[in-house]
C-alpha cells in the first residue's frame, strides 16, 4: 500500500499542447500544466559524460505517484524549480495502487 506520509511533494506535471497569444491566434507548442499530483521523488543516480567539447550531468529520478492511467512517456514533471523529461511510466498493474514515472531532470 502507498503510505500517505511517503508522498510529499507536490509536483506539476505538464504536457504539450497549442499555445494561443493575446488575440487568440495560435503558437508553438508549448508546456501548459496537465495535473498537480503528491509524490515521492527519488534521485537514482547522476552521471557525468563528455558531449560535444562541454561536460555534461545526468540526474535520473523516480517519482512515485498515486495510481492515475493519463500521464504518459514525454510529458514533463516540475518540482519546485526542477524540471523532469517523464521517460517511462511505470504503472503497478497489479493492484494499481501506484505509477513510478522514470524521469530525467532537464534543469
């Protein structure tokens, strides 16, 4: 069972979607909230890597969530001023109780 005081943070996930200006008239894609959802994020591991004359940190998390069936891979997740690429969503299909979204911190 997904204990109550084990998901404390309050995290944003975000999809993409037609952004509109002022008169109304249509844009890029771009980021707009989707859901606010209580989770526990773990940071996993961060790696170090060379990538075009610059170093580059991969930080990977898991965020486990209450069980919910409308996130899906390439939505983003923002905590506070962390902001995650959802890579994977990881659903407890057995007794759906909860969806580990396997992320990668962006910024």
């Amino acid at each position: 069972m997904l204990a109550a005081g084990s998901i404390r943070s309050v995290v944003t996930i975000l999809a993409r979607g037609p952004a509109r200006d002022a008169a109304g008239q249509p844009l890029a894609e771009a980021w707009a909230p989707f859901a606010n959802v209580r989770a526990n994020v773990r940071h996993l591991s961060g790696a170090a890597a060379i990538k075009a004359d610059g170093e580059a940190s991969v930080v990977r998390a898991s965020m486990r969530i209450r069980y919910r069936e409308d996130i899906t891979a390439g939505m983003r997740a923002q905590e506070g001023a962390d902001l995650y690429n959802i890579d994977a969503v990881l659903p407890d299909k057995v007794r759906r109780e909860f969806v580990d979204l396997a992320c990668t911190l962006t910024k």
